[in-house]
C-alpha cells in the first residue's frame, strides 16, 4: 500500500513536470524569442 502511494505521488509529480515543459515549449515558440532562435 505504501509502495502504490509512492508511485502515485511520483506519477503526479512526473506528470506535473511533463504538462509544465509541454506548456513552456508552446508558450517559448509562440513567442519570438533570440534565446530559441
């Protein structure tokens, strides 16, 4: 029980980050920015 409340809470978090660099990659190509080129 503990072990599945550990991946859950990894899971959540591997998820957040994802949803994060997804959202940072469309908002830094939707914006013209010298540092993406």
């Amino acid at each position: 029980m503990n072990m599945i409340k550990r991946l859950r809470r990894k899971f959540i978090i591997m998820a957040t980050i994802g949803v994060l660099v997804v959202l940072g990659g469309a908002w830094a190509s939707s914006i013209p920015s010298p540092i993406c080129g």
